[in-house]
C-alpha cells in the first residue's frame, strides 16, 4: 500500500501516531531534503501544533488531522507569510485566511508550511528570485516544473503525501508530470475562492492539491467541491452526488498527441500516449484518434491577452496600496514585459480573447457529447534541466524596453517569450481556458528515469470519469510514482 495521506489520517485518528510525532518526523524530512530541491520557503511548526490543540473534533475529519503546505500564491492563511513570489511583498503577511484554506481546515488538515512558486505563477518552472530554484526529486539537474513546483517536489521528496497546489495554465498537471505525481485540476466553479481574488484569471486559475493516490485525490476532491453562491463561476451539476454515479463500464476516448501550438512532441510523450492507449483498449475502452479539436496557436495568444490585462490590473491595485507607481526594479523582468503589454491592451480586444475562450468551450463541450474522455501528453517534454535558459538574451533586451513597442510588437515579444516554455507543455492550458476537468496521471518513465504524465480531460461536472480511469490504471499497477512511495 502506498504511505498516502489516508494511511497517515488513520495513524493519526486512531491514535497510533501522535499529531507531534508526526510533526516531528516532517521536520526531520524537511531538515534532510529541503536544502537540496528548495521546496519549502517556510515552516510554521508553532502554528501548525496550536491549531492541531485548539480545533475540536479533528479526528473525525476525513484527513484527521495531517499536516499540509500551502502554495505561497493564492492559498493566504492569517498570520502568514503572504509573498506570491515577489520583492514586493516578501515581508508581507496575510490578514486572514482566504476560503480555500479554511476549506483544507475543515477537511482536517493542518497547514504546516509554505512551498515555492514563481513569481506570481507565470512560470512553469519554480525560480524565483527571492527563493531560488526549486529541483527535481527524481533528478537533482531538473528543474520541478511551475508554478506548483515547491508543492510537488515536497510531495516526490516525500517531506508531505500531499500538497496545495493552484492551476492556471497548468500549473498543478505539468509539475505533476515532470515529477510522477496525480496532478487533478477540477472543473471551473468547484474549489472556494475569495473573500478576495474571487475571478482568479477569469476563472482560469484554480486551487487543488498534488498527491500520490487516487483515494486521496478523490477524498480531496469531494470534500472541497461545492457551491459559494457569491462566486462568480458556478460549475453544472452533472455529477453532484458521486455517490449515485455508477462507472461507465466502456468509455469513448478521443486521443491527440499533436502539439496544439505546432511546435515538436518528444517520441517519449507520443511513446507515453501510445502506451495508454494500448491499456485502454484492453480494458474494453474505445479510443479514437481526432484533429485537435480547438485552434490552439490562437487560443494561446488570447490567454496571454488575459495574463497582460489581468497583470496590469493587479500592478495598478498595487500601486494604489502602496501610493507609488510600481517600476522595473519591483519585479522580475519577465512580470514587467507582461504587465507592461497589459497596460497596451484596449478593453475591446480583452473582451474579444474572453469570448475566444467562450467559443473553445463550446467546442470542447460539443466534443464531449460524443465522448467521455479526451487523451494527450500532460507535457511534450520531460522536466527541463535545472539550468536551461528557457529565453534568450534578444528577449530579455526586448523586455528591458518593452514599453517603447506598439501593442502588436509586444505580443510578439511575449509569444517569443514563452515560446520555449510553451514547447515543454502545450497541452495543459486549454483545460484552464475552458473550464474543464484535467488530470495528469504518472504512467510512464523515460530511458533517462525521468517521468512524463499523461492527461485527460472530460466535460465541466464529470470529475467521476477522470476518477474512474485514473483508478483504473492505479489498480492495473500502471503509476511510476517518486521512489519514496515504491
């Protein structure tokens, strides 16, 4: 049996294992892993055995009261540091704890820490400055992925059997795949959000977990999921009491393994796919090869659109708290180039990119009335390694001047700059724009013994179908998962 977050809440429920011996075994990992992937940047200890003491009933909770780290973007709990990855804030401390957090608390599990993330989560490799580079459990010379990198690699170093996680583009899944976990992004309007950051990139961006089974994720999921009526997305019910779903015993599943942008896939990732395929025809499946089914070269430059517009807006927030202009010097140079084409966008081509999503989910809606399920890589590439220049000397100069460009050579300068980045994982960020579902699972390692996932998506509701073919590889003994869990 894999040492799940479940095994550990019922060591803790049952009294076996003592919420402070289990603090201090964390620690101890945490003292002899940390320096070498940087996966945690804070470890609340105090805070952490205070609230295991002062909340009543813990023990009955699902989770019984196991320890979690939270991701120092987005996932605020009072008293906290509060940086997102930035100079700005990085003394900052959050006033109270954001929904999503409290939601985690009241499944039974203890935050105990704060793992890594790129500034603002624009990555998808953790290295910001303020914390330096997080690395690869599985191979100290590759990087963990992003911008959940911290999370995933305090998961795959075993310090945690779980960890928060947020997605707004891929955010959970790619380090998922780059590090041989469960990375489940859920549907639009299912996770809490608020009291503030209530849209989180139009509802593209999305609070979850990493984990290394699919009881957890699933446990997780159910317990998390509902319905805040002041949110401003709402998730359709197709599948609210997973209790009444019955398993479809023969699932349709459409599969593509080209690359939406047109950019190469690795013979790994298409091996990977080719694999999958090939188990899920014999289990009884129907697997049908599809065009990509939405114009991904221009949905990609729509949700660029919405990082710029959404950036500036944050920038302008900021200025106005902090009564001063933000510049350069606040931020890294990638964050400026963005926020800079931000302030370039008119409001009619934002609303434009937004009805460009509207139309990809119509789409991907119409093709889940004639399948369940949709197959591709998680990722084109393994992880890239830890010192890989994922730009170039030319961009950066071009960002170092960004604001002298016309709107239309700035958004060629942000293409060029994410260009490498978006190579590495393609896939994941229709899912984001749409609303769907996606879960990476961790079902194939390369010659170099790096891991590479597999995604699936299904429509808005229908977390229950990519639950059911994720435990249905689990059982078959189909996951590579970090060699602490073997």
């Amino acid at each position: 049996m894999v040492k799940d977050g479940l095994y550990w809440a019922e060591k803790l429920k049952t009294r076996q294992l003592s919420f402070e011996e289990y603090v201090e075994s964390v620690a101890k990992k945490i003292e002899a892993e940390n320096p070498k992937w940087n996966a945690m940047v804070s470890f609340e200890k105090e805070s952490a055995l205070q609230q295991y003491a002062t909340s009543s009933q813990i023990n009955e909770r699902v989770f019984g009261g196991l320890p979690i780290p939270l991701k120092m973007l987005g996932q605020s709990k009072a008293g906290w540091l509060s940086t997102s990855g930035s100079r700005l804030f990085v003394e900052q401390r959050a006033k109270r704890s954001n929904h999503f957090v409290q939601k985690l608390e009241s499944c039974g599990l203890v935050p105990l820490g704060q793992t890594a993330a790129p500034e603002f989560g624009f990555k998808n490799v953790t290295d910001a400055e303020i914390y330096g580079k997080t690395r690869n459990p599985w191979n100290e010379a590759y990087s963990a992925g992003g911008s959940s990198g911290g999370a995933a690699a305090a998961v795959a170093s075993g310090m945690f059997p779980l960890a928060a996680a947020s997605d707004g583009g891929g955010s959970i899944r790619i380090p998922a795949s780059f590090n041989g976990l469960i990375g489940l992004k859920p549907s639009r309007g299912t996770m809490p959000v608020g009291p503030s950051g209530w849209r989180g990139w139009q509802g593209a961006s999305i609070s979850f977990a990493l984990t290394v089974s699919m009881r957890d994720t699933e446990a997780l999921f159910y317990k998390m999921r509902g319905t805040e009526t002041s949110a401003p997305y709402q998730a359709p019910q197709s599948e609210w009491q997973h209790q009444q779903a019955a398993n479809k015993r023969r699932l349709r599943v459409a599969v593509s393994t080209v690359s939406p942008v047109g950019s190469t896939v690795s013979q790994a990732a298409i091996q990977a796919t080719e694999d999958a395929i090939q188990f899920l025809v014999e289990q009884g499946h129907e697997v049908l090869e599809i065009t990509y089914p939405v114009d991904g070269q221009r949905l990609i430059r729509e949700y660029y659109q919405m990082n710029g517009a959404e950036t500036a807006a944050m920038f302008e927030e900021i200025s106005g708290s902090l009564k001063r202009q933000v510049t350069k010097e606040d931020m890294e140079l990638m964050t400026w180039g963005i926020y800079q084409y931000g302030r370039k966008l008119s409001a009619a081509s934002y609303v434009q990119s937004l009805q460009s999503w509207d139309i990809a989910a119509y789409q991907m809606e119409s093709l889940f009335q004639q399948y369940d399920l949709f197959l591709s890589p998680a990722t084109a590439y393994t992880a890239p390694k830890i010192e890989d220049d994922l730009q170039s000397d030319m961009i950066r100069e071009g960002l170092d001047h960004i604001e002298e460009l016309s709107q239309e050579e700035a958004a060629e300068l942000i293409y060029q700059m994410f260009e490498k980045s978006l190579a590495l994982s393609p896939y994941t960020q229709l899912a984001n724009l749409t609303g769907q579902p996606a879960i990476s699972l961790p079902t194939f390692v390369t010659a170099e013994k790096l891991p590479l996932g597999i995604q699936f998506m299904a429509a808005k509701g229908r977390e229950d179908l990519l639950l059911q073919i994720g435990k249905e590889f689990e059982e078959h003994q189909k996951f590579y998962l970090p060699s602490f869990y073997q």
